[in-house]
C-alpha cells in the first residue's frame, strides 16, 4: 500500500507545538507532526495556533510530500517533519 490523506483535516497540538495530521496505508492510520518552527520558515520562534494552521493549509503539497518521503525512510508509531525535512 502507499500513503495517502484521504481526510483534510489537521490540529494544533499545543504541548509539541506542531500541526497533527493523519496519513493513512491502506487500513492503517499515521501519525504526523509539521512542527512550529518548519511552518515558520526556520524562525525559531514561537506562533500562534492560528499562524500554523494557516501556514499547513497554505504548503499542505509540499507537506504531503514531505510526510512521503519520511515515511519510506522505515516505519515509525509517529512522525515529526521538521524545518530540516523540508531543505
């Protein structure tokens, strides 16, 4: 099976500050994070829950891609997409 986002919908996880999102491989769900700072551009500064929704909606091809490669790199119970993953 492949990696596919069937479902649009995306949280803000307060705690690891970073956007949650659900890939899925066939009958299985996977867990993502973009963190905060991957949203920003690399400004390692905190934003707001607002912001990186809104930076998630604005690049969610480019993350999509992203969670991809990640998740040909070997399974994993999660994943967390950082401003490297996206050079």
């Amino acid at each position: 099976m492949t990696l596919s986002f069937p479902n649009q919908s995306r949280s803000f996880d307060d705690t690891r500050n970073a956007v949650r999102f659900l890939g899925h491989d066939g009958m299985f769900e996977v867990p993502f994070y973009v963190e905060a700072e991957a949203l920003a551009r690399g400004t390692p500064t905190r934003t707001t829950e607002a912001a990186c929704l809104q930076a998630f909606d604005a690049a969610r091809n480019k993350i999509y891609d992203v969670a991809k490669a990640a998740y040909t790199h070997g399974r994993r119970t999660i994943y967390v997409l950082t401003a490297a993953d996206f050079r």
